[in-house]
C-alpha cells in the first residue's frame, strides 16, 4: 500500500520547475527517487500525471504517491552486534574485525546489513527497499564505530555530511616505518589499480580526490614501528591502507598493501608471536561524530582498542614506558 504525500505550491511564489520544488519540498528523496516517482506517473498535478520540467506559478496541488519499501534479498540474520547508540531513526554499533558490511559476491550473508535486518524492527526503508542505510563502511577486517541509517530523510541527512566532509573521524594505525615528521597530509587522489583490479591505487586513471591528515602518537624506534592517528576528509575505498602504504608506511598486518614476511624480521620474538597471531590488519575506527539529522544535536562516538590490537600496544609500551614522549595534541 502506497503512501500519499500532498505539497503546496505557495501563491506569489517565483514560478520554479516542478522537480526542484520536489526535491526543496520533499528533502527525504534524493533528486533520483524524484525523477522515479515523476516517470512512474506518481507525482500528480490537477489529478494527471506530471512532468518534471512543468513551470509551477503559484497555488497549485501535487500529490505525491511513495510505495512502501520492498523486502531486500538479503535475510535476517543472529549476529551479535555492540550497540553503542540507537533510535527510531539511526544505529551506532562497534563493528569487530572479520564481519563484512555489505552483502556482495562472496559474502551474501553473515554481514552487518544481516545483522541489523535481525537487530532493527523499526526500519522504514531506504530508497524504496526496506533496508538499513550504509552512509559509510569499514573494510572487513578493520574494526571500529559506524552509524547506519533507518530511514530516507536521516540517510539523505548524513549522506550530505559526508559529502560536505563536516563528518569528525579518528582512526588508529601501528605502522611499519618511523615517519620523518611528526604530522602530516596526504592528499592524493585514489582510484582502481591500473593492473590489480582488486587494490586501490594513486597510479588510477580515474581517482578521486583523497585527503588523511595523520600525526604521529608514539614511536617504536627498535622495532621500527609506530602508532599513528589518522582524521579523514574524505572516504574512498582503502584510503588510509593505501595513502600510508604508498608513503612508506603499511598498517601492520596489511595483507593487500603491505609486506610479507616484514614483522617476522622483527628482532624482539615475543613481538613476533604476538604479530603472527594477528589475523587482521591493526587499524580501528576509535571515534565517529555527526549532527544528528532528525534533531540538528552534535553527537560523537568512541570505540577502545579491540583485545587483539590492545595487547601488541600494551607490550610496546612497556618497552618504551621510561623513555615514551609526550603525545602531541589532537589533529
């Protein structure tokens, strides 16, 4: 059963086409939901059909018709999940390391959407599939905060604060290599590898503009590693993995943009047995904050070190407690 929406065109109003006064009056649907519901014949103008480029003058009635949500292929799923945050129109959940965002080929089940289908009984839809919203992912074996949505207007919400880069992002990464600085950018651009369709690389063709802002928390000189924090502007695919790989700097336990074989050079051996037992790459989204859509209230998030990456820390620090020096203050 379809939902029935009614807009006013204001009398006196400056005349505007028809599909930009939609897309001001109804900002839960983005400008291609809009064009959907105009060719479906489901936007109404004097009870017929509307086109999109038709010149509104002042005093008219649209009714548009929103069908309800279709089930998605992808089947809920008890998967245990750490909810940090949630309400009728968002979820915040603390992802482990080894679970999967989004259903793809390879992993159509067992991921946070499965999860979430189970964990949320108040979901309202996005884009006409009743489905949570996935404004941002983690790659699988990174851990950490991420937010997903439960409904149109609040997707379409944060989806703009992304794309305005106004969204606060901290990430933690124990990289290989000692940086010359102690803070930097990268602000290199990413796309698909030109030969590996499987990587991401600066080398692409048609990259996007990516920016890491990174400074250095502490340093491991003996090992030759170092705790690095990490704010992103933007977003794109293994961004931080490649813009630290590419400056010399793998995450610890990279499979795909470090170097085999590199932490079993290590001279200290209980460090090599505590690295050959990581089953992951050391990187953890630590904090998330974003305006909450639907209130307009700041919010922020935070994860502790998983048990698996605290224990490496805590070693190294041990080693250095006498000698670490001060941490430099927040990007």
């Amino acid at each position: 059963m379809s939902q029935q929406r009614v807009v006013d065109f204001p009398p006196g109003r400056v005349p505007e086409r028809l599909d930009r006064f939609l897309a001001e009056a109804l900002p839960e649907l983005t400008r291609s939901q809009l064009k959907r519901l105009i060719e479906e014949g489901r936007v109404l103008l004097a009870d017929a059909p509307a086109k999109a480029a038709q010149k509104l003058r002042g005093g008219e009635q649209l009714s548009v018709s929103l069908p309800e949500p279709e089930p998605v292929a992808a089947l809920p799923e008890k998967i245990p999940l750490v909810v940090l945050y949630e309400d009728a129109h968002l979820i915040v959940v603390d992802k482990p390391a080894g679970l999967v965002v989004h259903p793809a080929p390879g992993h159509q089940g067992g991921t946070l959407v499965n999860a979430l289908l189970h964990h949320c009984h108040d979901l309202a839809g996005i884009g006409g599939s009743l489905r949570p919203g996935i404004v941002h992912r983690l790659d699988k074996e990174t851990s950490g905060v991420l937010v997903a949505t439960k409904d149109d207007a609040t997707h379409n919400g944060l989806a703009r604060q992304f794309k305005l880069h106004s969204i606060s992002r901290r990430y933690l990464a124990l990289v290989h290599g000692l940086p010359a600085a102690d803070r930097g950018t990268i602000d290199q651009a990413i796309g698909r590898h030109p030969t590996e369709r499987k990587k991401m690389s600066s080398r692409s063709r048609s990259g996007r503009r990516a920016v890491t802002h990174w400074q250095v928390r502490e340093r491991f000189p003996a090992e030759r590693l170092a705790l690095l924090e990490l704010r992103l502007e933007t977003g794109r695919t293994h961004q931080i993995r490649v813009h630290l790989s590419e400056l010399g700097l793998p995450v610890v336990g990279d499979p795909v943009y470090g170097r085999s074989g590199r932490s079993r050079s290590l001279g200290d051996a209980q460090l090599q047995k505590l690295l050959a037992g990581l089953q992951r790459q050391f990187l953890h989204a630590r904090l998330l904050g974003f305006v909450h859509p639907a209130t307009g209230t700041y919010m922020e998030f935070e994860s502790p070190l998983p048990e698996e990456l605290s224990g490496i820390l805590t070693y190294l620090q041990a080693k250095y407690r006498d000698a670490a020096p001060a941490a430099a203050p927040p990007v």
